[in-house]
C-alpha cells in the first residue's frame, strides 16, 4: 500500500507546519482563516489523527459572532481581533522604520511614544503623553501644552508656536537633542537676585604707615636781599673799620 502523502499547513512567517506543535507555535490567524475556508485545515487534522481538534473545527459555525475566538480556542492560542491585528501590524512596521534611523533600546522600546510627523505629535498630545520622541525633520512644539519632555531622535528642528511667558520656566516644557531655532534669549528679571538699593558700604581700612617713609618737608627759602639794603650794609661795614684805627 502507497505511503500517503500529508501536506503541510503554510503559515504567516514561512512555517510549513507538519505537526501540531508546529501549529501553535507559529499559529496566526489569518492563515488559519484561510486554510480553514478551503477545508485544508480539517483534512490536516483528520490526516494525522488528531481527532479532538478535528471535531471541534469540524463543530464550528462560521455565522457565529464568536467563530474566530473559538477557532483560536481550539489550539489553545489567545484570539486577537481583526483591529489588533491592524495594530500589532501597524507597530512592526513603525519599529521597522525606526530601526532603519537607531538601535537604540530607549527609542525601541518607546515606539508608542515616537512621532514620525506633525500629525502622531498631535495624536500623543492628546492622549496627555508627557515624554515625547521626535523623529522626524520639523515639529512645531506648542507652547500651550505644559509639562512636556521632548527628545530628538535625529536632531530634528523645532519651532516653539505660541504666545511666550515672560518666564518661560513656568511652561516645564523642556527639548533634550533637538534644534530649536526661536527659544527665548531673554533672562527673565525677577529670578535675578539684586543687592538692597540702600546697602551700607565700608570704605577699605588704609595700609599700615609702616609701608610709608616718612618725609621731611624742605626748609622754606630765604628771602633775597633787595639791593639797597646791601649798599648800606656795606657802608656801615666801612665806617666801622675806620673808626677802629
């Protein structure tokens, strides 16, 4: 008697599945789905006697709400609606498209939190998220949205939009690796702490006299004798000499 001939179950990530182990183990639905539409995947079953699955398939009703969750139950897999499905797609393709700018684990593992566009930025301020990662060539950053940490993942410029504070610490909004081409020069005043207006002000003590020489004024200049009173000094001088002979 001729060996009969098993086909496999081919599967979302490539699986040719032989087994049951197989099956679960890389189980999707939506290949499932398929090969239970064609019937493939009851023949698969009854073909290698693996008759309590192949009763509970065969028992399903497809015009049930609940069909695909208890086709999922039947392998003992966790059923995930059509729109986990779109999420859990759409999330492999964001991590891809993340990986192909970083490896870095922080951003990897904050994928939810990443916005590629002006669009995701609105959709993650909406949902009150308070830590944000920019990927992505411009975001304008509105200033009305407080409290809010934003990370560049490739340097991406930023625009702060919005009336600005005369203190722009009270917003807590903070750009960690990003380029902000307009945030506030301007010192805010009133944080700047000044002396008292009337502060009282020592003089320096003088140095030490020691460092000083002592420094005896000249003596005044004598007044020179007018020329009259020197001819009669000289006379008298004469006179004197005479008289003593």
């Amino acid at each position: 008697m001729a060996k009969k001939i098993r086909f496999p179950l081919k599967l979302a990530d490539g699986t040719q599945a032989r087994s049951l182990e197989e099956l679960k183990e890389h189980f999707d639905l939506a290949s499932v789905l398929e090969h239970y539409s064609s019937g493939k995947l009851l023949t698969w079953l009854q073909d290698r006697y693996i008759e309590s699955e192949a009763q509970a398939v065969a028992a399903l009703d497809k015009e049930k709400p609940d069909f695909q969750k208890n086709l999922c139950a039947i392998f003992g897999v966790e059923y995930v609606s059509e729109e986990d499905l779109e999420a859990i797609q759409l999330r492999q393709e964001r991590l891809a498209k993340l990986r192909m700018i970083t490896d870095e684990d922080e951003y990897l593992q904050n994928i939810d939190r990443v916005a590629f566009d002006q669009e995701e930025l609105a959709d993650l301020l909406d949902e009150g998220i308070t830590t944000i990662y920019l990927c992505g060539n411009r975001f304008l950053v509105p200033i009305s949205q407080k409290g809010v940490t934003y990370i560049g993942i490739n340097s991406p410029a930023v625009h702060l939009s919005g009336t600005f504070p005369e203190d722009m610490s009270e917003l807590g909004i903070t750009c960690k690796d990003c380029a902000v081409d307009n945030w506030p020069a301007k010192t805010n005043t009133a944080s700047v702490k000044r002396p008292p207006m009337y502060e009282k002000i020592t003089p320096p003590s003088p140095p030490p006299t020691s460092q000083y020489e002592k420094v005896t004024p000249p003596p005044p200049p004598i007044p020179s004798q007018s020329y009259h009173t020197r001819y009669i000094a000289e006379v008298a001088e004469m006179l004197y000499k005479k008289g003593s002979k």
